[in-house]
C-alpha cells in the first residue's frame, strides 16, 4: 500500500497565503464552515508565532463577520506543551484526527437485507438534499442553508460521488467520494440516530469497496470518538494523527 498522508484528504478551500510556517485558507463560498476557514500549521509554532498568527486571524474573519478560530498542526507532531496551555486556558476545544486507510478486498462483507445504497441522481437528489439538511440543522440555519449550496455544487463534479442509504425504502444515511487517480476518500459518512446499529454504515462503505476495487480508500475519523473503533475492527489501516484546536463565538 503506497504511502497515505493527511496531505491527500480534500480540503475544501482557498489558500490565500502561504510561506515556510503555515497556510491560510479561506472560503468566502461558506464562512460557516469551520473545516474551510483556518489556517493549517506546516511546523509547530512556537508560542510567540501562534500569538501573533492568533491575532491576524481573529482579526480576518472579523473583517468577515465569522465567529470562530480554528487551527491546524502539523501532523504527526504534538502540540508544544507551552501552546497547548495556551489553548486550555484561551478555553479553545482541542482534539485530534485519526488517518485511517484500506484496500478494498480486506473490507469484511456482511448482507443487510433491509438496507440498499444508490448513487445519487436526478431522481433522489432532493431526498439526498433534505436528509442532509435536517441533519445540519444542528450546526444552524445558516450552515446548513449553505451546505446545500455547496452540496449541489459537488453533485456536478466528475470527481465527486454522493451516495444515499435506505432502510426499508425510507433515507437514512448517506456519505459523500472523493475520487482520484488511486484513492477514494470516504466523506461525511452518517446515519440518523434511530437507525444506527443496523449496518447502514458499513453497507455504504461495502458499496463504496464495490465500486472501487482497485484504488486505496481513506477517511479520518474524530480520535476520541467511537466510530474509529468500528473502522479498526472492519481492517482499516492506522496512519496518522492530526491535532486541530477551535474556538467559536470568539468576543
């Protein structure tokens, strides 16, 4: 398996500015998108640097009314003792991301008689649309409103495919690709809480192993959350870590 780097997830988003030290990415499409408005750490700054690079941002997305800082660093390192104090006491919220990768023909495949997939078309595009809006309704109107603007706009890419889990002919789940020459990145992958523990998950990523059995599939799952154990369980591959921090409703 060639090697997998957090440098081959999409990040949706503009880079504006670039040196040695970081990148900052900005998305005017959706300032409320937490995961396209930051800036990303290509070492680990001191605390003097993350400082003074703090203050550029806060005073950025004020400029565009955008109430929150998020940062990335560099991956596979931890954060500096003398920053991560920083960050506890600025009451910012850290965690980490974990890489995961696998080939297709190590994924364990089951059958779940109430569960079917499908790409998303023409015909179930609006039942994809609405699943997905109430389920950003928790992150607000406004997210959710302009995920469906960017959601639409994915639904034109060649490189991008939107799948749709049904149980029992009712949408319950659904996941989003991201297609390239040797990789498939598995994105957004969620199921309705009643419904969870049925095998909607893993029927949409069997279908994804389907679909691409020759490339190498990737995803990131939230370090402290339980879904990284069930990826570890179904053969996903242990790549690499990634810690990010971010504070919301900044005064």
């Amino acid at each position: 398996m060639r090697n997998i780097t957090f440098d081959h997830i999409e990040k949706i988003g503009h880079i504006i500015f670039e040196d040695d030290v970081y990148q900052h990415v900005h998305y005017p499409e959706m300032l409320s998108r937490y995961d396209s408005n930051y800036i990303l750490f290509k070492t680990m700054p001191s605390l003097s640097i993350f400082k003074e690079l703090e203050q550029m941002l806060r005073t950025f997305h004020r400029k565009h009314n955008q109430q929150h800082l998020k940062f990335i660093f560099q991956a596979n390192e931890k954060i500096s003792s003398d920053v991560h104090q920083y960050l506890t006491d600025a009451n910012y919220d850290i965690g980490f991301l974990e890489l995961y990768t696998i080939e297709p023909s190590q994924f364990p495949t089951s059958l779940h008689q109430h569960v079917t997939v499908q790409p998303v078309t023409e015909e179930n595009l609006a039942a994809f649309l609405k699943l997905q809006y109430d389920e950003d309704l928790k992150y607000g109107e406004n997210f959710a409103s302009e995920k469906q603007a960017l959601l639409q706009r994915q639904f034109h890419n060649a490189h991008k495919h939107q799948l749709l889990a049904y149980y029992d002919g009712i949408p319950v789940g659904s996941t989003e690709l991201i297609e390239e020459d040797k990789t498939v990145e598995i994105d957004n992958l969620f199921v309705l809480e009643a419904f969870q523990r049925k095998g909607i998950g893993s029927q949409l990523q069997q279908y994804v192993m389907k679909k691409f059995p020759d490339k190498i599939v990737i995803l990131v799952a939230d370090g402290e959350d339980t879904p990284r154990e069930m990826y570890q369980k179904q053969n996903y591959v242990y790549q690499g870590y990634q810690y990010e921090a971010l504070k919301v409703q900044e005064d």
